[in-house]
C-alpha cells in the first residue's frame, strides 16, 4: 500500500469488509501415508480445522485447534472422548504409551 493510497477515505472502509476467517485462516493438515487414509472422525465446526489425525492402538486420535478428539475402533461409541481445550488442566505422559488428561470439572481421561 502506497502513502497515497492511505488518503483515500476507501481505503479506511476496506477493513470493515474483512472476514474473520480472512484473518484467521484455516491451517492445512500435512498429509502423511497414515493420515491420509484415515477419515474425520467428527464434523468440524466452523472455524475448526483438523491438524493432527492418527491410528494408535485402541483407535484414532485427532486434534484440532479447538479439542482433542479420540475415537475407539468398536462400533458401540463407548469410550470415545471429545475434550476442549479449555477444559483440559493438566496433560501427563506416563509409562510411555499412556496420556493423561485432567480435566477442570474433575473428569480424568486416560
């Protein structure tokens, strides 16, 4: 933007047209060989964008910028969890392959 440009009374109105996911963009997900076979496991919501998706043992493991998603491999839907990140207080990693969430309403997730 040119010194002449910031003259013109348009110029000040521009910004009033700019969207908020102008601002925020979504971040893409670096697919790798493993993450682009697996599917979502949940819809995003708007303004959510997929960054990190994985099969572990049990299931699939996704992260977004608003939660943490797990998803069992069973059809029963038993033991999925969908943690926001603004609930969560205390994340631990013990005996190597064990995460730990400890959530602010005294909800525990392993």
């Amino acid at each position: 933007m040119s010194v002449s440009d910031s003259d013109d009374s348009g110029s000040l109105n521009s910004m009033l047209h700019v969207r908020a996911s102008e601002l925020y963009p979504k971040k893409v997900l670096i697919e790798t060989q493993e993450s682009a076979s697996i599917p979502s496991p949940f819809a995003p919501l708007s303004g959510e964008s997929i960054e990190h998706i994985s099969r572990v043992t049990e299931g699939v493991l996704a992260m977004s910028n608003y939660r943490v998603y797990f998803q069992r491999s069973g059809k029963d839907g038993k033991g999925d969890f969908n943690i926001p990140f603004g609930l969560i207080e205390c994340v631990e990693i013990k005996e190597l392959f064990h995460i730990y969430f400890q959530c602010k309403d005294a909800r525990t997730y392993q």
